[in-house]
C-alpha cells in the first residue's frame, strides 16, 4: 500500500546523519562560521537543524491527515452498523473498516513515538556540560585506539560540547580521524581545519593538513587537495609528512 510505504519512510529519515547540502573549499575553511559547541560550522548545524524541522513538520501533518482519515471511516463504520438492509454486505466491510481503522492507529502511533523521540534527542543534543567531561575524551579516545571509530566518534561529540575543554585540540584531531577512517569526508575537513584554526601550532597539524589534501581527492576536488600538499611542504619542510606531500605533487 502506497500509503503504507510513506508512512514507513518518514519513520526511517529519523535514523538518518544530516550533512552538509554544500562542501567548503580552501577558501571557505574559516573560523566565523564555527559552532564553538561542536567544532562544526555552523551552516552544517543549520542545515541539520533545517532538515530535523523539515521532517518533524512532515510527521505533524501525516499525523493530521492520519486524524482525519480515522474519523471518516468511524463515522461510515458507525453509518453502516445502523442500516441494517444488506447485512452480509455490510459486515464485510465493517471487517475491512476496523483492520483499516486499527492500521492507521498503529501506523499513527509509531509516527509520534519517532517524533517524540527525535525532539528529545534535540533537547539532549542542545546540553552543555557544566564541567569537563574528561570521561568522554578517554571513552572516546580508548575507542579509536580499538578502531572502534562509531564509538568514538559519539564519546567525542560529547566531549566537544564543553567550550574550552583542556583536551579540545586532541579531541578535535582524534574525531577527525575517526570520521575520516568512515569516509565521512566533509565533516573530517571541518574538524581537521577547526584544529588548524584553533591550534596553529598544534604538533598534528601536519597529518591534519595531509588528510584534509586526501579528503578533498577522495572527493575529487583535485585543486583544493594540491593547496594543502603544498602549505605542508612550505610551511612543515621537516614533518614525515612532507615527503607524501612531495609525492602527491607530482
């Protein structure tokens, strides 16, 4: 049933990760659009946030409509059971009437559960923690050792929440890595280029510099990928890393 179908995949857009609609260049890699929450831009947060409402609103209006179909077939159900001049008949479809009555309250009820769900997964995901959660950091840090990069990636997030965190600069780096080893290349790039902004001088600003040149290749944004090879072998000469700078050059 078609309707049955939609209803079906508005639940499943709840479980999806929102991302960027746009990637930033070389240009682009600057600290004014910064989330200081997250260490994301704060146009990939709006973008989330847009797409959350965009689906919360949908499930809101299929609960509407899911309101106003129950009552139309109430209200024939009820028609029926008091004519009674073709009785046979009319059971039929008082069966059909109630299992589709009792369909759409399932379907109905799962839609509110999911929006229930998700709007207290935004309320969570808004709370700062009021001191350093350094539990988080060696969670998530514990995790990328084990290559376990979900899970550290998710004790990262929390971490990063707190402003100003002594372990900022390596959590920056270790989620980083994590999304990069899952592919997520967008949201490396802006994790890798927050620790550039953020720690200049940082001794894993190197690698950074490096994986954000392979995350744009991986992306085939070949130009912007050569603008990081070469900062890396102008400005950090004598880091192992220059040498696959060099290579990627040619």
């Amino acid at each position: 049933m078609k309707s049955t179908s939609r209803l079906l995949s508005l639940v499943s857009l709840l479980a999806l990760v929102s991302t960027s609609s746009c990637l930033k260049t070389r240009s682009d890699l600057k600290p004014e659009s910064e989330n200081p929450d997250t260490g994301y831009s704060t146009k990939v947060t709006e973008v989330a946030t847009n797409d959350n409402q965009k689906v919360a609103e949908e499930l809101r209006s299929e609960i509407n409509q899911l309101n106003g179909r129950i009552d139309d077939l109430q209200k024939k159900n009820e028609s029926l059971a008091k004519d009674q001049t073709k009785r046979g008949e009319q059971e039929n479809q008082l069966r059909e009437m109630n299992a589709k009555i009792q369909e759409l309250q399932a379907s109905q009820a799962a839609l509110i559960d999911a929006l229930q769900k998700k709007e207290k997964e935004k309320e969570k995901e808004r709370e700062v923690p009021k001191t350093d959660p350094s539990a988080s950091f060696e969670k998530g840090r514990s995790a990328f050792k084990e290559k376990n990069y979900e899970g550290a990636i998710e004790a990262l997030n929390q971490y990063l929440k707190f402003p100003k965190g002594k372990h900022t600069e390596e959590a920056l780096f270790l989620r980083g890595e994590s999304l990069f080893e899952k592919n997520q290349y967008k949201k490396a790039i802006l994790d890798y280029s927050s620790l550039q902004e953020k720690y200049p001088k940082s001794k894993s600003l190197p690698k950074a510099l490096l994986r954000i040149g392979t995350s744009f290749d991986a992306l085939g944004m070949k130009s912007d990928a050569k603008a990081f090879y070469q900062e890396i072998v102008e400005k950090h000469a004598k880091s192992p890393e220059a040498k696959a700078a060099k290579a990627k050059l040619k």
